[in-house]
C-alpha cells in the first residue's frame, strides 16, 4: 500500500467533512452559491465575448509581432523611467477594462520583458484609470470624489510599480538578464505594428463601449458600425501586412455581414467573425498562425482559474444588483463608516477581494454610501476594487509568482488605506 497517497487521501476526506459539518445555515449556503453561479453568468455574459476575448488577441499580437526590444525601449529596466511609468499609467485611460481583462495585457508584456515596475503600474493602471469610469463617479458621487479618484489612481499606480521594482529589483534583473541573452527577433516596419496594434485596440475600446452622454452617447448608438469598420480594416491589414489570402478573408466578411443583417444581436455575428478568423490564422501559417497560437495559450492558462476566482468572489460577497454572499453587505457597510485607519483598512480589503465589473463599483458604492459609508473608504475601495480582485490574484500568481503576488496586492491595500485615510481628513 501507498502510504503517502492514503494519508493525502485521508487529508482530503478530513478536509472535505470538516468543511461540511461545520457549513453555515443551510438556506444562507445556497444562496452564496447561486451567488456565485450567478456572478459567473453575468460575468460569461456581459465580458468574455466584447472584453476578454479581443484582450486574449491583442496579447497575443504583442508577444508575437511586438519584438522584444521595442518592450524594452519603452518599458524594460533601462528605459528612463518617466518614460516606462508614465507609458504604463497613461495606457489605462484608453482601455475601458475590469481587474481581469488586463490580465492577458498584463502577461503580454511581462513575458515579452517589461520591467517589474512598468509592468505592476499598468496592471494597476489598466482597470483603475479609465476615462468613463471617472466621469461616472465625478456624475454619481461626486466632482471632489471623481477627481480624488483620478489623481489618486494615477499617483498609486506608479508607487505600487516603484515598489515592486525596488522590492524585486534582484529577482528582475535576473529575469531580463536571461531575456537579454535570448536571439533578436527580425524586424517588420514600426508602422504595420502600430498600425494592426491600434486597430486590435480600438475594436476592445468601441466593443466595450457603454452609455454616457453627448458625445460619448452619440458614439455609443453607432459603436458597432465603427467595430465593423475596424475590423474591415483588421482583415485589410492582415491581407497586407501578414499575407492573409484575400479571397478568405472576403468570405469570412460577407458572411459576418449577413449574420449582422439577420441578428437582432451583437453577439452572434461577432463570435462568427472570431471563429471564421481564427480558422483563416490557423490555416494561414507563418506568423499570422503564430499569432493564434500565442492567443490561444494565454487563454488556456487564464480563463479556468478566472472563472474559479469569479465564482468564489460571488460565494463570499455576493454580486453587483444582485443577492448577498455569505458576508453580508450590511455589515460591510457597518464597519466602514467615519473615517478610521481600521474602516479604510476594511474597505480597501474588501474592495481587493471582491470582483468588479468595468464600472459596476460606481452603483455600489453610491448604496454603501447611502448606507453611512464614509468618504474615506469610500475612495479607498475605489482604488482597490477595480483594480484587483480575488480572480486577478489567482491569474497574477501563475504569471509572477506568489510572493510577488501577495506583495503586490498588500502595496495596492496599503496605498489605498492612505489615500483613503487623506480624503477622508480633507473632507473633514
């Protein structure tokens, strides 16, 4: 007999009635499971088609068509660093994206050999700093709160990349100094890589796009007329730039538009054009397979632990307009109220644990508000919350590993906490 197999069997037997002897109220449970059952719906629903699965190709195309010295140039160890963090800071404004879609961005560039720093403030950045969500809060919570948001965002985002290039600055340098010594890749002209980079952008950017006003609105009512016209000039680029075969990519575009015509719906004429795409690449060969392959991969290595994580976020907190998890959200809003060190603490906590959806954490802290939540915490949560999650740091430790991770997320609580515990002081 097996000795140590049994006794991990018997761990796991022990684990599993342990956990179940000692379950909460029977009602209380399924309920946080359906939670989570449901969280993992709308999560499915509303961000893998629109949101992950363009961040899935746009990552790709970096570690495929972004050649390692460009990466280094603008983001590796000896870039000036106003240049790498004020790169990986501004970036976020133009991607409307929640703590999990940055993720295949994030590993695009860290694998391609973005420094530490860089890397970490645009993993922050990328969620934190988008332009609508900080309209929505200066609208809903307030011009004081929207602008804290923004400047605070900004300001953590770099500090959160400063400390975790000094705090790992050995660890990084031998990880860039192994990529170093890896073969140049041969060139294409910059601007074919900028220009399919853009494109692939703009289609994540306008797919994304939600309500707002004025303009934003008047872009809203045409956005998938402009992702038809960029993805016109994606399979145009491809034609060019990657040696596509013309006739394919006819073929996928007649019937994408015929699917369009009939589909009182955006989704099935866009997982056609994903389909019918991913077959041209497969079959193209050369570079533009490459291409798919490399999408592929981050999306076998990120989407099964994203979807554990998103499930367990919705057990324990419940879901943005919906049920309660198996912490309740009343006395969430009990113990973040006033200003203390312990309520910013509390609610940039919270915040990291629990999964937001691009500019979900506005209506949520607009009832917790209500509820006697203070100004503080409430900020605190909005640098916490959008930025990290419970599903994020599942995904970042198989990239980084997990002390990085843990340092990572306890450098966001900590910076939040401050922010928090300033604004709360300023509004007195």
């Amino acid at each position: 007999m097996n000795w140590k197999r049994e006794l991990i069997y018997v761990a796991c037997a022990a684990a599993a009635f342990l956990l179940f002897y000692f379950l909460p109220g029977g009602a209380k449970f399924v309920s946080a499971v359906g939670q989570g059952v449901y969280l993992l719906h709308d999560y499915a629903k509303q961000h893998v088609l629109f949101c992950l699965i363009p961040a899935f190709f746009i990552a790709g195309a970096i570690e495929v068509f972004v050649s390692d010295q460009s990466v280094m140039r603008y983001l590796g160890p000896k870039a000036p660093k106003p240049v790498a963090y004020g790169v990986a800071a501004i970036s976020g404004t133009i991607l409307a994206v929640c703590s999990c879609t940055i993720l295949p961005l994030f590993a695009g560039i860290y694998k391609m050999g973005a420094g530490l720093g860089p890397a970490t403030t645009f993993l922050y950045s990328g969620p934190a700093i988008n332009v609508l969500a900080i309209i929505l809060s200066a609208r809903i919570l307030g011009l004081d709160i929207g602008l804290a948001r923004a400047v605070g965002a900004v300001l953590a985002s770099v500090a959160v990349g400063l400390s975790m290039a000094f705090i790992f600055r050995k660890d990084d340098e031998q990880r860039l100094g192994e990529m170093a010594t890896l073969p140049e890749q041969e060139g294409r002209p910059l601007y074919q890589t900028v220009v399919f980079m853009a494109t692939l952008v703009a289609i994540l950017v306008l797919a994304t796009w939600g309500k707002g006003t004025g303009l934003w609105n008047s872009i809203f009512a045409v956005k998938w007329w402009l992702v038809g016209v960029a993805a016109a000039a994606l399979a145009l680029e491809l034609f060019l730039f990657y040696a596509v075969k013309a006739v394919w990519l006819a073929l996928a575009a007649g019937a994408v538009a015929i699917a369009a015509a009939v589909s009182p719906v955006p989704e099935p004429p866009f997982v056609l054009g994903v389909a019918l795409m991913s077959l041209i690449l497969f079959y193209s060969g050369g570079a533009a397979r490459e291409w798919l392959e490399a999408s592929y991969i981050l999306a076998r290595q990120i989407l099964p632990i994203l979807f554990a994580g998103v499930f367990v976020a919705g057990f324990f907190l419940g879901r943005p307009g919906g049920g309660e998890g198996i912490i309740s959200s009343h006395y969430v809003a009990s113990l973040v109220g006033g200003n203390s060190l312990g309520a910013n603490l509390f609610a940039s906590v919270v915040g990291a644990l629990m999964y937001f959806a691009t500019l979900t954490e506005v209506p949520i802290l607009q009832g917790l508000m209500h509820a006697g939540m203070g100004s503080g915490p409430a900020l605190a949560l909005l640098l916490a919350g959008p930025a990290v999650s419970l599903p994020n740091m599942l995904v970042i430790r198989s990239v980084m590993g997990t002390r990085k991770t843990l340092v990572y997320v306890c450098l966001v609580v900590v910076m939040a906490t401050i922010t928090g515990m300033v604004f709360g002081l300023y509004k007195g």
